[in-house]
C-alpha cells in the first residue's frame, strides 16, 4: 500500500467554478488534510504544515500534488474544443478504494443490472469481445472496439442506440469514456472520472464530462450523471475486499473483466498500490 | 487424443508464488494438464477443458499472483496423446 507513487500524481480537490473567496474549506488528500481557498482565478491549497501546495485548474477542477517530483497532468485534447459543453458533475464521496472506484467506471458488464432501462437492459447483457492494451508511448491503458446496446446512452439520446466506447485510463485514479455522441454520431462525447483519493478506503469521484448537447439543460445533464454515479456507490460501498486486489485469487474474472484486469496489471507494474491489496485476496 | 492449448507465460516469473498459484487456479477451473517452470522468466503450461475455462485461465493468469509480473502471454494449440484427468506441477 504504497503512498510514494501516489504522492507524485495530480489529484482535484475542488470544482473551479464553485470556489468562492472567502469560503475556503478542508479536505484530505492521501489520508493528509488539506486546505482549500482563494478563487477560480487564484486557487489555493495549503497543507498541514503550512506549506502551499502547487495548484493548476483544468477540466474544470482545482488540481493539487504533495509530491516533491510530480508527474505531469495528462492531457484530454476535448477540453480544448470550444463548441462543447463542458460539465462538471460535483462530487460523489464513496466509502472505497479510490482504484475500486476507478475499476467500476471501467466494468461494462453491469450496466444492465445496476443502471437498468439507462445505460443498459435485459436480455442485453452480452459483452462482445473487445480489445485491452497498455499503450506503452503514453503510458496509459485503453479499452477499445467497445459496443454495447443502451436504452438511453445520454441525456441527449431519444431511443436505444447501439453505442461505441472506448475507454482510457490516463493516471491510476482516472479514468476517460469516449462514447457514441447521439445527436452527433461521428464524433465522440467525453465522460471523465477524477477521483480525489481521500484516504486508501475513501474517495470523492468528480464526474466530468465534455458533450455535444447544446439542447439539454445544465441541471438535466448533472442528475443523468449524479443519478448513474449515486446508482454504483451502494455497490461499491459492499465491494469486499474494500481494497483492490492486485493478487485476485478468489476472483474468477473472465473476457468481459479484461479491462480490469490490464488495469490492475498496469496498476502493479507502477507500483502505483495506494488503495489496492497486495496480498491474496 | 484430447485437443487444448499450451499457454507460455514471460515476465518476471521468479517468485516462489507462481507456481502453486497457477497450479491453484487451474483446479479452482477444474482443468486438466501440466505446468512447469522453464526458468525464472518462463512458465509454460498444457491445458485441456472446456475453451471458456481455458480463456479464464489465461485472463487470470495474465495477471498471476501478486509477487510476479507477468510481461506476455503467449497460447497455441496443443494434442495430448492421452486425455489428463488431473492437474499437476512438473
């Protein structure tokens, strides 16, 4: 359970559009407690010794690091693409490992069980085979050749589509979903998780997502999220082992798991075991 | 003849661990075979069961225990001259 790599990743603390001088408040980053201040424009984080923390603001988040040597935030090209709607979701706080959290967003498997009649529905329960690599260039894993029959893909979406995902994990505690955009079919939308590690069995998940929906109400846009992210915590929440295993001898895990299972493969090479179970589960 | 499938399995390998738990899983999936080291960054095995129990051997085993890293996962076809009824360590 290593905190040494952790330290070195970037990691939100806040939604930039709700930072209010004068308001400022504590949280807890990798088990530390945080203070976080200032404005959109000046954000501050401060530490529990007093030291000020580097901050960057970036998809629409106030991002923070303890390391002294950190990695650079990896870099989404969508937010920079100026006729999309971009929304922050809020925040999700989950009593689980914050990679258990990132595991589940990668799981398509249970989408016609536990968000059924939105993201997915019975008899509609096959998983096609799809492809899982670590891209080796960049780092990252990825999750492609993804299609899966959703009733209703997106707030955006008037009827069941055959949709297309592909799924990136840029950082150990995020995760990117690029999916079918309905009224704009060749291109994709972008739905994020940015998970704040709060400690190795507590997170707070900040959805995001970068869409082509200029129709829907920004209210309508965060409850379809809030509604999927809120149906996944009791589930997460009675995850057991509560960590991630890395050693899943108890598990049987199958092609539909693939993606997990690169994941946690890429996760143990890093060493990035912050939140994850080192030993036999 | 029994049809299966040798799997091979490269990374670093050398963890007391791998063996047995390669050894675990195959009969937690009810598999018939063998598995043996080759050498610290080698592990080959030779599997006969249904292909979905194959296909999870090789998904679990692409991630083994928590002490080795396995680097690549290789599979080929494989006739046992006689059908295996248990599954053991060479």
């Amino acid at each position: 359970m290593s905190r040494e790599y952790a330290t070195n990743d970037w990691y939100p603390v806040a939604d930039a559009a709700r930072m209010i001088p004068g308001h400022g408040f504590t949280t807890r980053l990798l088990g530390e407690p945080l203070e976080v201040s200032g404005s959109f424009e000046n954000p501050v984080v401060t530490a529990r010794d007093g030291r000020m923390l580097p901050v960057q603001v970036r998809y629409g988040h106030v991002w923070t690091t303890t390391g002294s040597a950190p990695r650079p935030l990896f870099d989404i090209a969508e937010a920079d693409e100026t006729d999309r709607t971009f929304v922050p979701c809020g925040a999700v706080q989950v009593r689980c490992s914050p990679l258990r959290a990132v595991e589940n967003f990668l799981d398509i498997a249970h989408f016609p069980f536990v968000h059924t009649g939105i993201l997915g529905e019975e008899p509609h329960t096959q998983v096609a085979p799809y492809k899982v690599e670590i891209r080796e260039d960049a780092d990252e894993v990825w999750a492609t050749q993804i299609g899966f029959h959703q009733p209703q893909a997106a707030k955006s979406a008037t009827e069941a589509i055959e949709t297309r995902y592909e799924y990136r994990v840029p950082a150990p505690t995020t995760a990117v979903l690029y999916k079918t955009c309905p009224p704009k079919p060749e291109a994709w939308d972008v739905i994020a998780i940015f998970v704040q590690p709060v400690a190795e069995d507590m997170c707070i998940a900040w959805p995001w997502m970068a869409l082509y929906d200029d129709v829907s109400p920004y209210a309508d846009l965060v409850q379809f999220q809030q509604e999927i992210f809120l149906q996944d915590r009791s589930i997460l929440e009675n995850q057991k082992p509560t960590l991630l295993p890395l050693d899943p001898r108890m598990e049987i895990p199958t092609r539909c798991d693939l993606t997990s299972v690169v994941y946690r493969r890429w996760l143990k090479r890093k060493g990035a075991t912050y939140g994850a179970l080192t030993t036999a589960a | 003849m029994t049809c299966g499938a040798i799997l091979t399995l490269t990374g670093q390998l050398s963890a007391e661990s791998a063996l047995p738990w390669i050894h675990h899983r195959g009969q937690l999936l009810n598999l018939a075979g063998w598995v043996r080291r080759e050498d610290d960054q080698t592990i080959r095995m030779a599997l006969a069961g249904p292909e979905p129990l194959i296909e999870a051997m090789e998904i679990a085993c692409s991630l083994g225990p928590g002490d080795v890293l396995v680097d690549t996962i290789t599979r080929a076809r494989h006739t046992f001259d006689e059908k295996p009824d248990t599954f053991v360590m060479l």
